[in-house]
C-alpha cells in the first residue's frame, strides 16, 4: 500500500509543486492538499493520512500551533517543509521539539528541485513507520556554563551518528551527560542552515559548548561540534591536537554530512581511544563507519529498536556487527561516560 501523504502550505504553488514530484514515486500517494491548518483538521480526518507535510508560517493559524494541537489530539507522523532563515530555522527547532520526526528545505538556495523531492519522498516513507514521541516535559534547565579547554592532548572521544528522531535524541543523550565531558563530535542530518539554530538550542540547555562546527575548530573536552548542514565533518590530526574539516564532497549514502564520512575518519586517527555511537535514523549511513571504528579498538554502541523513532541506521549497524552494545536511549549518556574512563 502507498503511503499516503497530505500537504499542508498557503502557496499553491508549493502544494501543486509537490503533489506532482510525489506522484512519481509508486510507494507514495498523495491522498490531499490543504492551503492552511484548519482545512487541514477537516481532511486528516476525512483522508485519513499516513504521513503530513507542514509548512510553518500560514494564514489562520501558524504550524507550530496547529502541530501542537495534532500531536496532542491525533498524533502522526509529521515533516517540517520549510524555508531557510534565521527565524524560519528557530521556529522549526521547535516544531521539532513539539513532536514534528523531521524538517525538509524547500527548494532553492543550495538544494534543487529534483534533490529535495527525491529527499523528501525517502523522509516520507521513513516517517509512515516512524514511532512518534509525544513530549510533555519541559526541556532541562539551563546549568552554569564550563568553557571548553583549550590545551593538552585529547584521552578520550565521542562520536555520534543520526537522522529522523536524531534531533531529540541527541537533546536527551547531551542533557543526561555530567557538565566535564570529553570532545563529542556529531552529525545529525539536517539541511544547511538549520544546524546552527539546532546547535544554539542545545547550547542553551547544556554546561557544556555546543556550537555548529566551522573549517578548523579544535576538538577538546567540554565542546560538542555538530557538523554543518551540507557539509561533510572530518576528524584530522595536527600533532597530538585535533581539530575537524569541513569538505564538500559527494554525498555518502546519500547524505552530506554523513556519519560514514566522520566515523571512518575517527578510525583512522583516534579509534582506541574513541566510543561511536549511532542513534534513531533512516537508511544505513554510520554502519559501516561504526564498523571500521570498532575493528580499529573504538568501542561502540547502537540505539535499541524500541527507544528509537526509526530503526533504520542502528539496525543496519547491528546487522553488520559494528555494535559492542545495544542500548535504549536513556542509557547511552551512563554508558558513554562509562566507557570514556575506561579509555583514557
């Protein structure tokens, strides 16, 4: 059966845009457009969707209210489609807070029509079997700030892979860490121009830096680097310092950054005294990275299949053998801390 898909955007433009990119996909159906959320309540209840696009900023009554009021009366699966600004980036951080599995770019700026229909017709078929996670608690409160430090060498590292549902996963694996932590590097998949506003939100909820990764940045304790949209993050090494580039390059599993591209670096250069961890996301990107972390002496952990929205990459992970354990989200910041004594 086709999934089916209702599109939720006040330009008829977009909606007729999408509705036709769609249709070329066999495994998908759009069943409904609406051009704002109240036509909306109407037809999720009369088409019964599998899976809805929203557009945040529309007339009557903007997305964020109405996704909140979805999740909390006829929760589904529901992807962001939005365009890139600065408020734009923050609002849809927060779409992703209030239970949203995932954010697509609209087209234009540094992503073609064609990639992002492509893009989002494979979010869209991860999202029919995601396990949407309803969020009632109130993000963790702000703790006094540690600055990162900036000498001596590096004992320990973390690296981190995910995509759908990654969002509030890596919220919840950094919130449950102490406020000294060793260097964690992460990529989540996301567009361009939204890694810096999700990086800001964790920033202000952690003690530790969080900051979205520029050409250059040293790795040291008490810094998290979330790679840049767009952009592949590579662990290198100058001396006993390390420091993280950002490259161009082509896609890896079809995902630019790709946590194939940073775990296959930290192989390279600091596996033994590396933990990789790879969380909640569709496809298979990290598993074979994971994999060449932990035939190199990183010890390594996946996300178990019932804490995760989709159990997509730590799955394929799994299968290959690249996982040392299998873990349920609450428990991956215990383990990680755990495991990062050990190395150093």
């Amino acid at each position: 059966m086709p999934v089916k898909v209702l599109i939720v955007d006040d330009s008829a433009v977009v909606r007729a845009v999408l509705s036709r990119e769609l249709a070329k996909d066999p495994q998908i159906s759009v069943v409904g457009t609406a051009p704002d959320p109240l036509v909306a309540s109407d037809k999720i209840e009369s088409l019964q969707p599998d899976v809805v696009t929203l557009d945040i900023n529309m007339p009557r009554m903007d997305g964020l209210t109405f996704l909140r009021g979805l999740m909390k009366h006829r929760p589904l699966p529901v992807i962001i489609v939005s365009s890139v600004s600065q408020v734009g980036s923050k609002i849809a951080m927060e779409a992703l807070e209030f239970g949203a599995v995932d954010i697509m770019q609209k087209p234009g700026g540094t992503i073609s029509l064609p990639e992002m229909s492509t893009e989002l017709a494979a979010k869209i078929k991860a999202a029919a079997s995601a396990r949407v996670r309803i969020r009632h608690a109130a993000p963790a409160a702000m703790r006094p700030k540690i600055a990162p430090a900036s000498t001596g060498p590096v004992k320990s590292l973390i690296a981190v892979g995910a995509s759908t549902g990654g969002t509030q996963a890596i919220q919840t694996f950094l919130t449950g860490l102490p406020e000294q932590i060793p260097p964690i590097l992460i990529v989540q998949h996301m567009p361009e121009g939204f890694t810096r506003a999700f990086a800001d939100r964790l920033n202000g909820l952690c003690p530790f830096e969080v900051k979205e990764a520029a050409h250059g940045d040293g790795v040291a304790p008490n810094r998290v680097l979330i790679a840049r949209g767009n952009y592949h993050m590579e662990l290198a090494k100058h001396g006993v310092h390390f420091t993280v580039d950002l490259k161009d390059g082509p896609k890896v599993q079809r995902q630019r950054p790709a946590a194939d591209v940073l775990f296959q670096s930290v192989a390279r250069l600091a596996a033994p005294m590396s933990i990789g961890v790879i969380m909640t996301g569709m496809g298979a990107d990290g598993a074979e990275g994971l994999l060449a972390m932990k035939k190199a002496g990183a010890r390594t952990i996946a996300q178990d299949e019932a804490s995760c929205v989709v159990f997509g990459m730590p799955k394929e992970a799994i299968a290959l053998g690249a996982a040392e354990q299998i873990l349920p989200l609450e428990r991956i910041a215990e383990a990680v801390v755990r495991l990062s004594q050990v190395t150093v």
